[in-house]
C-alpha cells in the first residue's frame, strides 16, 4: 500500500487525502498515519511545486556541471560532496560512475552568477580536478511531465 | 430510379449513441463521461516500436491471418493469462479490432434462422451484426438484482431447438459486470447439454479489478465451442490502431480467415509490430492503468453512496451503471436534461438494450479531475431532481 501512497503524492502532493483515501480504499485516518510514518522515516522528504520558470517574468539560469575530483583518504567522495552541497545555490548533487565524478545541477540569476560559483567556489576547491559547465537551453520534460502539452482528439461515437 | 438500398441493412437499427452525441459535440464547453475509451495514450514504446516499423519501410500487407510473430504473441499471452494453449498457425486470426472479429464470426457460424442469444445490456454491435448474418437474435434481460450477471436458468429459458450460439461479454460493458469462474461453469454446462457454441468477447479482460479474468473456453469442453474474442484497444489504449484477434477450432477459424481475406485482406502492418511489443513488455503499462482505473472506479462508487444513488458494485471493464428508477423519468429524459442543465454527457441505459432503462453508462476512462467536477454536478441535479419530485 506504500508504494501505491507514494506513486499517487509524488505525482500530486497536494492530492486530497479523503479522496486519496477512498481512491485507494482504505480510511482516511489510516492514510493520514501511512504518510507521518513515512514523513518520520524520511521515506518522503520533502513538498515541492514544479514551475515552469520560463513563463513568469523572472530571469533564471540552469546549469549541469560535471566535476572530476579526487577522493580524499578515509572520506571517499562524502567530504568533497558536503562541501559542494552546503552552497543554498546548488539544487542536487549526485556521485556518478563514468567519465567524472559529480554532477552538480544549478540554479543562478544569470550566466554570470553560475560562471562566478564555478570560477570562485567551485574550482577553487582543493580537491576539484576539472569542471565542464552546461546551460540548459530549454526544458521539455521535468519530474516526469512535459512541459508543453497538448491534446487533440477526435469526437467519435462507439 | 429503383430503390438503391437493401431492406435488411436499411431495417438496422443505428447506434443508440449516435443521436445523443450529435448533441453533445455541438456543446463545446460539456464535460462528457460518455466514450468507452482509455483516456491514456498508447504506451510511448508501443508507439516508438509502430514508428520504427515505418522507418524500416515495413509497409507491406502480412499474411491474412496476421503476422507470424504477433500470433506467436498471441498464444503466448493467452497461456500466460489463461492457461490454454492455440495453435498460432491455424487458431488465431488478428482482426480489425474486437468489431471485426464479432462480425465475421456470426457470419461464419449461423445459418438463416438460427437463433443467437444476446444477453443485455451489452455493446451495441452484437445484434446488428447477428441481424445481418441472417441470425434471430434472442435478447436475454439481465437483471439488477443478479448484478447483471447471466444466470444457467435465464439461459436455459431462452434456448429453442434453433439455438446455436450464445454470445458471452464479460467483463460487460455497459454494466461493468464480471461472470466469476463459478458462474461460467453453470453456463458451460447448459452450453454443452444443448451442443451451442460460444462467442465469448473478452475484450474487458484486463480490467477485471477483484480478481483475474477467467475465460469460459478454460472449462472442460469449451475450448472447441468457443471463439474467443479480444484486442488491443482498451488494455494497452490502442483504440485508434484498430487491432484484435479471435481464437478458436480450427474449423471455424479457416472460415473466418477466409472471410478476412476477402473482406479486409490483412490487418493494418504497422498497428501488428506495435502490438508486437506491447504484448512483449505491455504488462507493467496494463497493470498501471488497470491500477488508476480502479482508483477512479472506487472514487464513483463512494460518490454514488454520498448522493444516496443505487448502484451495484462492478468489477469490471470502465464503467458503472447507477440506478435512477427513483426519479421517474426515462433514462433518456434523465441523460438529455442532465446534458442540457448541467453540461455533463453519460449515455442513457436504453442505448445498450430495452433492459437498460432506468439505468445510466457513466464511464471512468476520464481524468479523476473531470469525474470530480462531473460528479458534483451530478450531485447537484440529484438533489434538484429529489426537490422536484417532493413538491
């Protein structure tokens, strides 16, 4: 039943809990204490709003950086990843297998805040070998929808 | 000038839905809970694989029957869901959709003045199509309080020395009623003592929310007296790719397979790869859907429980098929000023048999946003309806 709860509000998290409830059969004080325990177990972490930036009159950069770093004695990838994460800017931070290490998604005002955290901050780390910086131009598909949508069909009669 | 036309077709009755949706889709603005079709689009995969097929330039007719390998698919299938075994070579045929199979297999199978039973409320093609195949067509009235299932004695009371072929369609629409093992097993045993044969339209197969769908050609005997009819349309969404099959004896199949040679030659190239693949990695798709459905299913049974509105519980297909012989009027009345009050289409019981009056098709192949607005419309006119009729 949990990974029915979890599907359901990680699509809508804002989804009525009574109608969630009866949607998935079962009473709405059991759905409600299905959710606290996961919220307790850090199983859910957090709320969001996905936005379409692009449609609001605020100016917004995203960028994906690649970063190749050398792992430090005892703490592996974790310090050198702390240290990136802590920045408020810095939207996820993933340890990868392949070419480079990390993978840092950003987002700044403009191109010059990202290029200033990555030639000030970011570079400037001592364990930081290279960083290759990547502008997203323009976004389809976030979190699973498509960002321009659009539906046409055809009245029919069965 | 003569007369161009022929009698039997011109005596055809047309689709009951028809009338009400040349009405609808000149009201821009309502909100329609009337088209039995997945609100879901083809599975991206399905589709990609359909695109691919054309890029390879795969735009050839297959072999009549269809192609090899989505036969091969076929059987597959049906022995991973039912357990019995076809022969992919001379069992199963891949039709244009489920309406072609039913089609094809009344003609292939009556003789003028055979009797067909028809248990309503069912989907509108059957009893045209047996009409046209010079069949008789001999309605059985299911009733509410059976949950619209098919009993052995409602059966039984229909049948004459004439009858040959009972055609079965569970999960049903318009009902949404399912036929449990245990039912079919009480009807098999009529079917064999008085030597019929089956057309059993499981197109619904997948939908089947308490419990899998059992056929009736699993039962002892019945494989050999039932063609089997199911498609792609409303499982993987695929309504617009037009493709289903029909499986039976061998007898009966070379029939039909000649008749869909003449008729339509094969079914269209690129709808058999697509659904090459959705029945090689559909499952998790099927599952998922089946999943929302039965969420929005669950959603309108409590909603009806809250308006105080009867309705039985249906555990199959998208549909439900609520009640409203309290009002007093006739399902038409009811659906027409529901329509023009409140903007929101369902079809009136009648379309799908006499027997459907007093009843409503709403289906839930819709958004769980619009069956909420719907709904509470709905609501609405209920209680305006009960103020009327206290007055």
């Amino acid at each position: 039943m949990r990974e029915q709860i979890l599907k359901m509000i990680e699509k809508n998290s804002r989804i009525d809990l009574k109608e969630l409830a009866i949607m998935l059969g079962m009473s709405e004080v059991d759905l409600m204490n299905e959710i606290s325990r996961m919220e307790e177990e850090k199983i859910i972490c957090g709320y969001h709003t996905l936005i379409d930036w692009e449609k609001t009159s605020v100016e917004k950069v995203s960028a994906l950086i690649e970063v190749r770093v050398t792992p430090q004695r005892g703490q592996g990838f974790d310090h050198i990843a702390e240290r990136i994460y802590n920045y408020p800017e810095v939207n996820a931070v993933y340890l990868l297998s392949g070419a480079y290490d990390i993978l840092i998604t950003l987002e700044g005002k403009s191109l010059k805040e990202v290029s200033s955290f990555v030639s000030d901050k970011l570079s400037t780390l001592d364990s930081v070998l290279s960083t290759a910086t990547h502008f997203i131009l323009k976004k389809y598909k976030d979190h699973g929808t498509i960002m321009a949508n659009n539906d046409e069909r055809l009245k029919m009669t069965p | 000038m003569r007369n161009p036309l022929s009698d039997k077709i011109v005596d055809v009755k047309p689709s009951g839905i028809r009338k009400f949706f040349d009405i609808v889709s000149e009201m821009p603005d309502a909100i329609s809970l009337g088209v039995g079709e997945p609100d879901f689009d083809t599975p991206w995969h399905i589709r990609d694989e359909g695109i691919y097929s054309l890029e390879k330039g795969k735009t050839f007719y297959t072999s009549n029957a269809g192609l090899k390998e989505l036969r091969c698919e076929i059987s597959n299938y049906i022995m991973r869901k039912q357990g019995i075994k076809y022969d992919p070579i001379n069992e199963i045929l891949v039709t244009v959709g489920g309406s072609e199979a039913i089609d094809i297999a009344l003609r292939c199978m009556v003789n003028p003045g055979d009797e067909v039973i028809i248990p309503q409320p069912c989907y509108v093609s059957y009893e045209p199509c047996a009409v046209m195949a010079d069949a008789v067509p001999v309605i059985i009235n299911l009733k509410h309080e059976n949950e619209f299932r098919l009993t052995a004695e409602e059966l039984e009371a229909a049948i004459t020395d004439k009858t040959k072929i009972l055609i079965l369609a569970f999960p049903n629409n318009p009902t949404g009623a399912i036929m449990e093992k245990k039912d079919l097993e009480a009807i098999a045993e009529v079917v064999l003592k008085h030597d019929l044969y089956v057309i059993s339209d499981e197109i619904y197969s997948e939908l089947s929310y308490n419990e899998a769908h059992v056929s009736i050609a699993t039962l002892p005997g019945m494989k050999e007296r039932t063609i089997m009819i199911n498609g792609f349309s409303k499982a993987y969404a695929m309504t617009g790719w037009r493709l289903g099959y029909a499986c039976g004896p061998e007898l009966i199949m070379k029939q039909m397979t000649k008749l869909h040679q003449f008729a339509i030659m094969c079914a269209p190239t690129t709808s058999q790869y697509a659904a090459v693949e959705a029945l090689k990695h559909g499952d998790g798709d099927v599952a998922e859907m089946r999943e929302a459905y039965n969420q929005r299913r669950r959603f309108l049974m409590y909603q009806f429980r809250e308006m105080g509105l009867e309705c039985f519980e249906p555990y199959g297909a998208f549909y439900v098929f609520p009640c409203i012989k309290e009002f007093g009027m006739t399902s038409e009345d009811f659906a027409m000023r529901f329509l023009e009050e409140e903007k929101v289409a369902v079809v009136p019981g009648t379309a799908f048999g006499d027997c459907g009056e007093g009843f409503l098709r709403i289906s839930y192949a819709y958004s769980i946003d619009d069956l909420k607005v719907a709904l509470g419309r709905m609501k609405r006119f209920i209680a305006r309806l009960r103020e009327e009729n206290s007055k």
